[in-house]
C-alpha cells in the first residue's frame, strides 16, 4: 500500500506548523547535501522557521558570502532559467503547474499592493477635499 497523497496547505495551527517545519527542514538539508555531494555543484540554501529563526547550508564551497557574490556578479539573463523565457517549449506538466503557481502567486502580491495604492490615494484625495482651499498640506 502507497502512502497518501498530502494536501499541501498551509497548516493553521502554529505548534503543528514548526513541527512539521522541523521535520521537513532535516529532510531538505539531507536533500541539499546529497544533491552538493553527487552533483558536485555549489549549493546555498536559506530557510527561515515559522519563528523567525534562519537555517542556512551550503554545499561545496562552504562559504555563503563567496555563493552569493559569484549569484551576484551573474547578469539577470544568465539567473534565469530558459525554461521561464519559452514555456511554451515545457512539455512536463507538474513544472507548468509550478510555473502557474509562483507566477499566481506573485500576481496575488502584485493586487494586493495595487489595492493598498488606490486605496492611499483615496484617503489622500478624501483628505485634500476636507480642508479649506489654499491652505497647504505639511
């Protein structure tokens, strides 16, 4: 018998989301130090629990500064995945899904900060209509 398929969600409960934030950070780490030691690649990641408290591994190298410098230098194209440039050429559907995802995601950050926008600007203009006319805003 297979193991059950876990709906991902976010958990409500905060004992129950840093503990299974503890777990699932020690099966991550494992994850990053195999993938560093087979691939022979230079790893960074970065995770911060529920809490606020930062893990932090990083493969080969073994010195975040010198991974993050060598990210920096790197020009924007060359960061990007080609993937995210031609999705049309994606023919793995659990990738589109991840794409649809972040890019939902991302679209959700970008109307809530459009909503607080409008929102400033009308309690600007609600204030400029109340006072008297020609006195000045400080």
């Amino acid at each position: 018998m297979g193991r059950k398929k876990l709906l991902i969600k976010r958990l409500e409960c905060a004992k129950a989301r840093q503990s299974k934030y503890s777990k699932r950070k020690i099966g991550i780490l494992k994850k990053a130090k195999e993938l560093s030691v087979l691939c022979d690649v230079d790893l960074a990641l970065v995770m911060f629990s529920p809490s606020g408290t930062p893990s932090v591994y990083v493969g080969k190298d073994k010195d975040l500064h010198r991974v993050v410098e060598r990210l920096s230098i790197m020009s924007i194209e060359d960061r990007e995945e080609s993937e995210w440039k031609n999705p049309h050429t994606i023919n793995d559907l659990a990738k589109l899904q991840i794409m649809e995802d972040h890019l939902v995601a991302s679209l959700d950050c970008i109307r809530a900060k459009k909503r607080d926008l409008i929102i400033q600007e009308q309690q600007n203009q609600s204030i400029q209509a109340s006072l008297p006319q020609g006195e000045p805003i400080i």
